[in-house]
C-alpha cells in the first residue's frame, strides 16, 4: 500500500484516540478489538469496505518500516555497476 492508498484510508477512517472511527455512521472500534470485525451502524454505506481496517492502517505502516530497515539489494543498479 503506497501514500496514496493511506489517504484514501483516510477518507473512509478516522482515527480517534485508539478508535478508528468510520466517516459515515460514526461508530468506533477500540485497537483492543483488533481481531474483531469492524461493525457499522444498520446500513452505513462504508459497510462495503474493509472488515478489519486496523489491520488495513498498519500493513503500509509496517512496510514502510521493514523497507526502511531492510538493506536495499536494488545499490547496485542505481550505482550502474
Ligand atoms: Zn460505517
């Protein structure tokens, strides 16, 4: 998931202290139900995306850190050799 994809995140949640909180009916979901599936108020139109969005806010976050903390085996093509 690139920057673009986390700003999209960002239109369908909000995070609220430690609650993720859907932009359309409002209902919150606690990080410690973080194994549980997100449940929108009866009807919420944002019922059609993601069932887990905590699990979808951290896979960019923890990419991004194995990315930055991993050794770039691409050098030697930037280098030209
Ligand atoms: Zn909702």
């Amino acid at each position: 998931m690139s920057k673009p994809e986390l700003i999209k995140f960002g239109t369908r949640w909000e995070l609220d202290g430690d609650y993720l909180r859907c932009r359309i009916c409002r209902r919150p979901q606690i990080v410690s139900r973080v194994m549980e599936d997100f449940q929108h108020a009866s009807g919420c139109a944002g019922s059609g995306a993601e069932s887990n969005p905590w699990k979808t806010l951290a896979s960019p976050i923890t990419a991004q850190i194995a990315k930055a903390t991993t050794p770039d085996t691409d050098n030697s093509r930037d280098l030209g050799a």
